[in-house]
C-alpha cells in the first residue's frame, strides 16, 4: 500500500501535494474552493454554494470561514456590518499569491482528470493529523502540571 500510494504522490506535482497538506483538510473545503475558482470573479452565497457541491450550509460555512483563514478566498460583497446577514455574504476565490493561484489551478486540472491520486492523498493527509493529534494528546498526558493550591 505504501508503495501505492508513493505512485499517488508522485503523480501529483509538487505544489498540489503542499496545497492539499498545508490548505485543505477537507472534501467540503475542496469542492468549494473548486466550485469557486471555477466562477473567477463571481461570489456565491453560502446557500448558493452549498446547492452548487451538494453540502449542507453549516458543513459549507465551516469550509468557507478555514479556506478564508488560509487566505484562499474572501467575503467581497458585503459591508462589515452586513456580515451577520447570512444571505448577504457572498464569498470570491482570491487566492493571496500568484503561487497559491497556480496550485489551485493545478489542483483543479488534476481533480477534472483523476480525482482518485487527490482524494487518496486527502485521505493520508487526514489519517497523519489524527495520528499528531492522538500523539499529541498521549505525551501531554504526562506533562507534569504544577498544582494550583500549590505556592
């Protein structure tokens, strides 16, 4: 298997690989940014988006608020006291760099042609961040705490 998923990795370019491990830890995450790169220059809605991939609004808010947080995309249309309106914010693709763009747009090209290689790298990529955590978690177990009815 780890020789499969070596040929995975390897099919994909470099960029892609750190896109995916650095940017989007989500299915949800990825069709949106996917859906809005596609529209380059037209915002859609959180309902809009959500019809357009097929996913629920508070799974599709969560997506937007991290991909906005990785400066993937942004709230364009809408003033700041209008971002409490749901139906009012509308979400652009604005990636923050050009090579951000590029990798998107690799990212893109590679999912139209072979979604398999993309989706088993998410996979791995989502199976490694349990295994930090979970490891994480156990050696903070042992960290000895000072006691707070302690001087």
């Amino acid at each position: 298997m780890s020789s499969d998923l070596s040929d995975v990795r390897n099919a994909l370019p470099d960029d892609v690989r750190a896109l995916l491990r650095e940017h989007i830890e989500s299915y949800e995450e990825l069709e949106a940014l996917l859906a809005l790169e596609r529209l380059r220059g037209n915002g859609k809605t959180v309902d809009e988006l959500g019809a357009s991939v097929h996913v629920g609004a508070p799974l599709i808010e969560r997506a937007l608020r991290s991909l906005e947080a990785r400066s993937l995309i942004e709230c364009r249309a809408c003033a700041a006291g209008d971002r409490a309106q749901q139906s009012e914010r509308r979400y652009f693709y604005a990636p923050a760099s050009p090579e951000l763009d590029g990798a998107v747009r690799a990212l893109a090209k590679a999912y139209a042609e072979q979604p398999i290689p993309i989706i088993k790298v998410m996979s791995e990529n989502a199976i490694q961040r349990m295994r930090t955590g979970a490891a994480r978690a156990f050696a903070d177990a042992f960290i000895l705490r000072k006691d707070k009815n302690d001087g």
